[in-house]
C-alpha cells in the first residue's frame, strides 16, 4: 500500500507553526473503530482493533479483552500476564520511537547519527524475543549503548534533579544519543507544562464514570476530548505510580521517556519493572465496560457496549453494540491542546521544522504529520509502513 493510501486511511496531522488556535494543527483521523466494531462478534473484537491500530496493537488487544470482561465477565478471561505484557511492548516502542524518530526528527539530514541509531537497533535484546528474561540484558545494553553509565543510577538522577540531569549527562557523556539530546535543547520553548492537565481519570473511581458518560454521550468526543472544558496531556510523565513533581518543557519530556525505559527494564519493585505502568477496568453500566492502559504514548482507553438482544442466552453469539476508543495522540494533538497551543506560539518568521521535530518526538504522535508548504521543510515527514 503506498504512503499516499496509509495517510488516507490512519490519518494524518496537518501542521502550521505560527498560526492561531485552532488552525495550528488539523487532524484528519477517523474513528474507525466505532464504524466497523458494531455487529462483530464481541470475541473478535480484540484482534480488530488491533488491526486497526497496528502500531501499539498489543495494547489495544489487552485494553479491549479488559473491557470485554468487565462488560461481560467470563466470556474473555483477561490474559495471563497483563502487566508483563503491556511492559514488553511499552519498552519496545521506546526503544524503536528512541532509534528511529528521533534522529529523524531532531537531526533531519544528518546521516553520520542516524545510521548510529539504526546500528545498535539489532542488538537490542528486548526487539528480539521469544527471550525468557529480556530485562537484564536489555538494561545492559542500554548502559552500554546509549546511556554510558549504570542505568539504575541515570534514573536515580533523573528522579532527584529532571532536567538540570537531562543537560548534565547529555554533556557528560558521548555517543550519538546524548549528542542529539544535548543539540535539541536549543529548540526548546514556551513555559512546562501544566501538571494540573496532566490525565489521570483512572486514579478515581468518580473520574472515570465521568469519562465513561462524556464517551457515551458526547458524539465525536473520542477524537476530541477534553475533561471539564479543558484539554489534558498525557504521556510518560502521566503515570498513576509517579505525580508529576518536576517541571517538564518539550526537551526535558525527552528524559522522561527516556527514563520510562529505564524503569521498564530494572527488576520489579514498586515503581519499577511490570510494577510501573498501570491498567484496569470496570462496568460502566448494563452489559458495558471501560478499560484503560498505560502504554508508550499515553493513557488508552476502551469502552465496549455489548448488545442487548439475548445477550449470555446458550448458542446465542454476543455482538458489539458500540466500541468506543480514546488514544493518547487525541489528547495530546487536540486541535486546541498541548501541541497546538505551542505550535501557534512559535514565531512563523523564524526556521520551524526544529522546534516542530521537537514537539513530535516529545508527544509522540501514533500517526504521520506534514509541515504546511510555507513552513520550514528541513524535517522529515514521512510515514512509518507500520503506522495506523
């Protein structure tokens, strides 16, 4: 399929440095999910939205079997091993955005680093499994290729100092990834971000029955959401297990996904290990059920609506009423949110495609974007074949 049909059915961004909310960014993402899922048999649902959301597709498939069996308990036991799971591929998206957009996007046309990156890729033990264990040697190769020093103790110092230890290490050590790390800190702008707005619906029980109505009752709420009136943002920095005591600009939300990496990869502990990322769910009604996941982007969330009509009676085969899915990149690039608010602050007579590449390595959309013509053109846009 070629990159022209992918955009066209994923979805793309539209970006345009300078100009005002809500015309900074547009996003052309269908929500395919609640046109195809109503009248699938509900024990199919997993793979289909894993299809349809291919690039972090073990999530989607965990987040949906979670809501299958909190809407209809027994018909889809949750999978054996949820948290190790969810940490598997969560650390292996870190690992392949860290790799291969980041050089892309905060290096554009500097081959010397990107084919670094690309080399040490192979190697990764946690991109090569079936492995019993992946996690020491996982953690091994990163402290020998891309932090350069223990990685319990990087995150010791990222934990007591953010940022200040961002810079610090990044001009400390060598190697391809602090040098691009230490590079992007000039593309750096606008204030941190507000922790106020940072999602967290699923540390209440009272928030997430107002995200399960808002989902229900609000058409077109799943592709622009927004809680209480106001746009939130999610991430790395989001997480359940950690409240987001530091200041975080753009750059500094380089170290904490880095730092995800890290906990992901050390032994399990609270806050650390298959202990770090979170996930549940529960019944949002009669014959309904909300999920929701921790994942590399951001919080996802599920909500599945089986239908009525004989529902559990023996040989009947139950079917998907409704399936409603909302995923970090929603969030973060609403057209009034995060992303857009700082692309429509920046300067539209001074170069862009910088603080642009900035912007999409720290959020991290699950979907290509485009610069519009006018704007700088230096940054790569193209498309991952995996990307939906």
């Amino acid at each position: 399929m070629s990159a022209v049909a992918l955009d066209d059915l994923a979805g793309s961004l539209r970006v345009r440095p300078g100009t005002a909310v809500p015309g900074s960014l547009l996003s052309t993402r269908r929500d395919w999910s609640a046109r195809l899922a109503p009248g699938q048999p509900v024990s199919a649902l997993p793979g289909l939205v894993g299809s349809l959301f291919s690039l972090c597709g073990q999530a989607h498939r965990l987040c949906s079997q979670l809501a299958i069996d909190a809407a209809m308990p027994g018909l889809m036991p949750v999978p054996a091993e949820t948290a190790e799971r969810l940490r598997l591929e969560t650390a292996q998206e870190h690992v392949r955005r860290i790799g291969l957009d980041w050089p892309r996007l905060l290096a554009p046309g500097d081959t010397a680093v990107v084919a670094a990156a690309c080399a040490a890729l192979p190697g990764c033990p946690v991109l090569t499994p079936p492995m019993e264990a992946p996690w020491p040697a996982t953690a091994d190769w990163l402290e020998r290729e891309w932090l350069h020093m223990p990685p319990a103790r990087w995150l010791h110092a990222w934990q007591a100092c953010g940022a200040d230890w961002l810079d610090d290490w990044s001009r400390r050590q060598a190697g391809w990834l602090p040098a691009l790390v230490r590079a992007a800190r000039s593309l750096d702008g606008g204030p941190a971000l507000d922790p106020g707005r940072a999602l967290r619906p699923h540390a209440s029980a009272p928030a997430l029955r107002r995200l399960a109505t808002s989902l229900t009752a609000q058409a077109g709420f799943g592709l622009a959401p927004q809680v209480d009136g106001t746009c939130a943002h999610t991430g790395s920095w989001s997480r359940l297990h950690d409240p987001m005591d530091l200041p975080l600009t753009p750059w500094s939300l380089l170290g904490s996904r880095l730092a995800e990496l890290v906990r992901l990869c050390l032994p399990d502990a609270p806050g650390q290990g298959s202990q770090w990322l979170s996930w549940g769910a529960c019944a949002s009604g009669p014959r309904q059920g909300l999920a929701w996941v921790e994942m590399a982007r951001g919080l996802l969330v599920h909500q599945l609506e089986v239908a009525p009509d004989d529902a559990g009676a023996v040989g009947v085969v139950p079917r998907v009423r409704a399936c409603r899915v909302l995923a970090p990149t929603e969030w973060n690039f609403h057209p009034a949110g995060e992303v857009a608010q700082r692309l429509g602050a920046l300067d539209p007579q001074q170069p862009q495609a910088g603080a642009v590449g900035l912007l999409m390595a720290a959020f991290d959309p699950c979907v290509p974007f485009h610069l519009d013509a006018e704007a700088a053109t230096s940054a790569s846009t193209e498309p991952e074949a995996d990307h939906a």
